[in-house]
C-alpha cells in the first residue's frame, strides 16, 4: 500500500476504466457492424461513438456513489455534544495525515463499528455508530479515525467504494477482474496492514488494540449494512463467530508490534 494522496488518483482511474471496458468491447461491435452498413463511413462513425462514449462513462462512473450509500443508513451528523471528541480528533489527525477532513456522520447502534466512504479524498466520509461514541476511551476513538484516515490517504478507500458499484454489473465485474483491480480487496492480510498503518500513524498500539476490543466485547453486527459494503466498515458489520475470530487475530498481530 502506497501512503499518498495521489494514489488514490491513479487508483480512481484504473477503477474508472475497468467500467468503460464493457464499453469500448460494445463500440467495437457496433463498429464491425456498422462497416457492413455504411462501409468506412461506419466505421468511423462507430469509433467516434465509442471514444465518446469511454469518456463519458470513466469520467461519470461512481459519481454520487458516496451519497448512495450513506442514504442507506440512518444517520445524523456528527454535530452534537457527543461528538465533540469525534471532531476534534478528526480535525487534528486530518492535518497529520495530510488528507481533507472527511465529513462526519453518527449511526444509531449499540454495536461499535465505523464505516469509512468515498470516491476520492475530497468526498469521503466517516461514520462511527453512536454505540463506539458511548463506549470508546478517547486513546480508542482516536485509532479508529486513524485507521479511517489511512484508508483515504493509502488509496484503500477508492477501491472499497469503487468496487460496490463495479459489482452491480456483471461485466464490470468480470472487467475488473480481468484488470487485477480487486486483488487488493481480495488480500486475507488487508485489515491487518491497515491496522498496522493506523498505528504508524498514532504511535500507540494499545489504542487500536483496546478499540477493537471493545468492538468484540459490545459487538459490530450492523442490520441496515448492506453486505456489498463490507470492506468500507472497520470491522465485518455481519457479526457472528467468524468475525469473533478476525477480531482475535487482528488483535493478536497487533500485539506483536
């Protein structure tokens, strides 16, 4: 994982053009067609559509994708008393970090967990349920954000928030695939080097270890959580024993730093 902004950049292209492939391999078609049509006339015809319209759908694709997905969660800015130390850890890390503070939501859940969005620096948000605000140590809540943070910054979040709409098509899919840009999502090791990111960036492994032990202590489970999200929370919001032991192992290689 690259620790820069402009990663991410880069990341939001290759993921932007997975999802014009399908359509440049349909502008071909209709080209090879359409010299049997009109003859060389067709063909440049078919061209011209096609590089048209590659721009406008890598340029458009995941547009709005942020807002998408928030609306399916019931939430509240993070603009109460009880999320003053939200903001005021998200500001502070935000300059250390050297990403745009995201905007900053609250999920009404007793479960903790967090969820991290956004197509680009610039349009990310974080959500913490208001169960991790209750329950969270102040050294806690600041590794959680850290650990949002260097999703945004390392590039990590552009390919969680892009990967939910390439999955919504299956030739997206299959083009995102065939391009390698879902591997990273797809490493068994990604939450721990992310964790271990998140450290990096506090200094302090004990507040990322005691974060995710108060999320195995209250649990994470998250009904209203779309499963397609999956890789933007900081912890498996289906709960169950499977994630009880991600947790544990998570927890473990922390304590090995």
């Amino acid at each position: 994982m690259t620790a820069t902004v402009e990663h991410s950049a880069s990341t939001a292209r290759r993921y932007a053009i997975a999802a014009a492939l399908p359509v440049v391999c349909a502008g071909l078609i209709v080209s090879a067609l359409l010299v049997f049509v009109a003859g060389p006339v067709g063909l440049i015809l078919g061209l011209v559509f096609t590089v048209v319209a590659s721009i406008l759908r890598t340029r458009r694709f995941g547009i709005g994708v942020e807002l998408e997905i928030l609306q399916g969660l019931q939430l509240r800015d993070a603009s109460g008393d009880d999320a003053a130390g939200l903001r005021n850890l998200t500001e502070a890390l935000s300059a250390t970090a050297g990403v745009p503070m995201p905007s900053l939501h609250v999920l009404e859940a007793k479960s903790c967990n967090s969820m991290v969005v956004g197509r680009t620096p610039e349009t990310s948000a974080l959500v913490v349920t208001s169960g991790l605000l209750n329950d969270a140590s102040r050294i806690e809540l600041e590794a959680v954000v850290a650990r949002a943070l260097v999703q945004i910054r390392q590039g990590d979040l552009v390919g969680a928030t892009m990967a939910i709409k390439l999955g919504r098509s299956a030739l997206t899919r299959v083009a995102a695939s065939f391009l390698g840009a879902l591997r990273t999502l797809e490493d068994p090791d990604r939450d721990v080097l992310l964790d271990r990111a998140a450290v990096r960036l506090t200094r302090f492994p004990p507040g990322l270890i005691g974060a995710l032990e108060t999320c195995l202590s209250a649990g994470t489970a998250i009904r209203s959580a779309d499963p397609a999200t999956i890789h933007l929370w900081m912890v498996d919001p289906a709960g169950g024993d499977a994630v009880t032991t991600q947790l544990e192992h998570r927890i473990e290689a922390l304590r090995l730093l």
